[in-house]
C-alpha cells in the first residue's frame, strides 16, 4: 500500500502537470518528424537554418523567460525588477537592426566565428568561446534548474528535494537536445510559450483579485516605486550606465540567444521573429515578473525567491496549478535545452573540430557531450541553495564574463588593425578587474559602486587595455565601424 505523502490536490496537480508535459512533447514530435537530418552543424545547432519567424520569437523568449525570471524577480517583491525587461527591449532592437544582418552576412553558426573573421586569429575565438562554456555550465545551467526546482518544491510541497526536481528536469531537457537539436527545442518553446504567457497573466489576474485590486495599502513605497535607490538592486541611475551595456550583450553577443536568431533562412525572417519578441517582451513579460511578488508581499510578507510558487498554490485552483506547472516545467526545460545546445555547438564546432579532429555526425557528438553537461549541471545545483535572490546573484556572477567579452566585439567591430592577442589583453584584463572587485574590493568596502556602475568601467577599460596592448606590440588601430567599412576591407 502507497504512502500518502501529497495531499489528494497535489496528486491532481502532478497528474495535470505530467499530461500537459506530454503533451507538448507529442505536439512538438509531430511538427518536426518529418524533418531530414544530415548531421551537419547547421543541422543540429541552427534547425537547418529553417525556423520561421515565429519560431525565432517563441524560441527567444522562452529562452529567456524561465524560472530565472519568474521565481528570481518575483522573488524581490517589487516593482523595480521590471527594467530588466524593459530594457531588454532596447537590447532585442539592437540585435534585430544591428547584429543580425552581421552574423548573416558573415555565415556564422557562433558568434565567436565573427570575432575570428575580424581579428583574422583563431585565438580570440577560443578563449570566448571558452568562458561562454564556462558561464554555460558554472551559471546559466545550474541556476536554471535549481529555480525550477524551487518553484515545484514551492507549488507541490516539500516532501519532494530541489535536486530531485531539477534532476527530472534536467534529464527531459536532455532528451530534447538529443533527439531534436535546435528545430525540437525552437518549436517547444513556441508551444510551450502560448500556455505560458497566458498562464502568467491570469496568474496577475488573479492575483490581484485576491487582494481587492489593491496592492498599495500596506506595502512599502520603496516596493512599488519605478526610481531605485543607491541600497536598491537597480539604483536609477544605473539604467543610463551599465544597464544598456548588460542587454547589447545579453541578447546580442551571447550565443545563448543568437542562435536563435542565427537559424531563420534570411535576414528579414530572422528580424522579424526577434521584434516580435521584443514586442513580447514590453507588453507582456514585466507585469508577469513584478506583480505576483508584490502581491505576495502583501499575502505573505517577506519570503523571498519563495513567493511566485506559494502564490500560485494560493490563487490557482489545483487542476490549474498543475497545468501552470507544466508550462513553468517546460519553460525550465526549453531554457536548459536551449543552453545546453548551445554549450554543445561551442564546443563541438570551436574546439572539437580543431583540437580533436573532423566531425562526421554532429548528432552523435551532441549526444555524449550533452549527458557530460547535464550530469555537472546537477551536481552544481546545491551552489545555488544559499543565495538571498537568484536573479541578482545571476546578475552579479554575468559581470566576470559580459564585460570583458562584449569589449572583444566593441574593439573589434568598431577599430581597424587591431590584433587577436590584443583582444585577449583585454579581456584577460576585464576578468581579472571584475573579479577583483566583486570578491575582494566591494565585500571590503574599498570601492562601494554598484555592480552595475562597475561593469561600465570593466568595459571601457577592457578596450582600452585591447588598444593600448595592440599599441605596444607594434600595431596601429583606428576607428573605423564594421558597418562603414567595403566589404573588400574586412578581414
């Protein structure tokens, strides 16, 4: 005889949950069955170069949108979290308008062949594909599994530990990598995005029916205001400094997200599904992952990245729950999947191809690379226990590789002549600054800028460390944007 462990609800939520997961899954089974496979790169790591507009939307979105966000920002309880994603549409619009016809013209399946292509050196590429590896597996991976396991453990009851959900988890998104590549987790996501999406606002809804419409009276001001102080996660200020540095980045050079981008078949599909992800992105994301949290301020005080999951088992009926569930357990698992194929694209096409040898089936390798990932990914997971908020933890960590990386595409698209082991300069410098300050300087209190006003001076100074080191070994750079310059003049 059974123990009972879960109430008769949760029993319902888990059945909901695990039917509408399958359900996604069959649904996606049959949009991509019938695709031809011919183990090339792009075949796995670009969908074939064949996602449709909306795809590329839903993919980018869904990649971004997981429980990073939902149970990270709502974890702050206030209102002032949102910038991220306002931001964010600025940062969508520069990759639309900017980044995506260099890519395409440039062939690239990663960003980091871009920086090889203009530095004329295979080292610069190497070294960034390096620490986008290393944030993939030490960060975006880990996190992404330990807040979707909170946020089940929160729905469902604490019988059950984080890393056994994360486990599940992980080893779903896995599958999806493997079986499918890019084409399986882009069509995903987009399915998994509408119920969501939709979800997440109801969830608003209903949340704000719970308490009156009301979620003034007896909140603090300093949770509901838009203009952050200097002691506030996002003090004002930083929105004119680092802020729009962290979204060019982000949704510009990071392969995470490019990707997506890079696996529509022309420059204009591929522009479209990305503003129509920044149209998402403004209208739709902030609500979802500012309110719920204040809401649950209100409910039940304080209680940190915690709060979006008690809400949702507190305003959501439990068949509702569960199918809530199954769209934040496939937000999770479209998020790792989408990461874990870009990690395996990294390594597979900037290191395997040159330091191991030709590669005959890319499926095969991404098979036995992504088990590797996905076993370190969950063993990182206890890392994550101890931290006050997940999302400015993220933040935080993002700054020792965002900077100095972004400064390698800063000093190569906009200056002429300069070299690949200047670059390294630079970045190696921009690490090294960043890393400083965040474990040594700021926690004594010998520099007391916020994060985010450091991040612009790692930047600027990574650069100039790149010019200065080019300088010295000899060469001349000058300023000459790569959009400006004939095709005949770019390396």
């Amino acid at each position: 005889m059974m123990r009972e462990t879960l109430p008769s609800a949760s029993l319902l939520q888990i059945g909901v949950c695990l039917g509408l997961t399958a359900l996604v899954a069959l649904a996606t089974w049959a949009t991509i069955r019938r695709t031809r496979h011919d183990g090339s790169s792009k075949d796995v790591f670009l969908a074939g170069k064949g996602l449709s507009w909306p795809f590329v939307a839903g993919s980018i979105t869904l990649t971004n949108l997981s429980t990073d966000q939902l149970v990270g920002m709502n974890g702050n309880q206030m209102a002032l979290l949102a910038w991220w994603e306002i931001a964010g549409f600025a940062g969508l619009l520069i990759l639309a308008l900017v980044f995506v016809p260099i890519y395409y013209r440039e062939g690239c399946t990663t960003v980091t062949e871009l920086l090889e292509r203009r530095y004329g050196g295979r080292s610069i590429r190497t070294l960034i594909a390096g620490l986008f590896l290393a944030g993939n597996v030490l960060i975006y991976l880990p996190a992404a599994l330990y807040s979707g396991g909170l946020f089940m453990q929160s729905l469902f009851g604490g019988s059950v530990s984080i890393i056994a959900y994360a486990a599940v988890l992980a080893v779903i998104s896995a599958a999806y990598t493997m079986l499918g590549g890019l084409r399986a987790v882009a069509v995903m996501d987009t399915y998994s995005g509408v119920g969501i999406l939709g979800l997440a606002l109801l969830i608003v809804v209903l949340a704000l029916a719970a308490v009156d419409f009301d979620i003034v009276t007896g909140v603090p001001p300093e949770r509901l205001t838009m203009i952050g102080g200097t002691d506030s996660p996002i003090p004002f200020h930083t929105l004119f400094t680092g802020m729009i540095f962290i979204q060019i980045f982000y949704w510009s050079t990071n392969q995470n997200l490019t990707q997506k981008a890079m696996a529509a078949p022309t420059i204009r599909e591929a522009q479209k599904g990305v503003i129509a992800a920044a149209i998402i992105r403004i209208l739709i994301v902030p609500p979802i992952v500012v309110i719920p949290g204040i809401v649950a301020f209100k409910l039940f005080g304080q209680v940190g990245d915690a709060a979006y999951g008690r809400l949702v088992a507190e305003v959501l009926p439990p068949w509702l729950a569960g199918a809530f569930a199954a769209m934040v357990a496939a937000a999770v698992i479209t998020t790792f999947s989408a990461v874990l194929n870009s990690s395996v694209a990294l390594y597979a096409v900037d290191f395997h191809e040159r330091f191991v040898g030709d590669v005959r089936d890319f499926w095969k390798l991404a098979a036995g690379v992504s088990v590797l990932l996905t076993v370190i990914a969950i063993a990182l997971v206890p890392m994550y226990q101890s931290a006050t908020s997940i999302i400015n933890l993220l933040q935080q960590l993002n700054g020792l590789l965002s900077m100095p990386i972004l400064s390698a595409f800063i000093a190569g698209l906009m200056f002429r002549g300069v070299s690949a082991p200047a670059a390294i300069a630079g970045v190696v410098w921009g690490v090294a600054l960043y890393g400083a300050f965040t474990f040594q300087l700021q926690p004594a209190g010998i520099i007391a800028l916020h994060y985010i006003d450091f991040m612009v001076i790692t930047l600027v100074t990574s650069v100039m460390a790149a010019l200065v080191s080019n300088r010295l070994m000899g060469g001349r750079a000058t300023f000459a944007p790569f959009w400006r310059q004939p095709a005949e003049a770019r390396p």
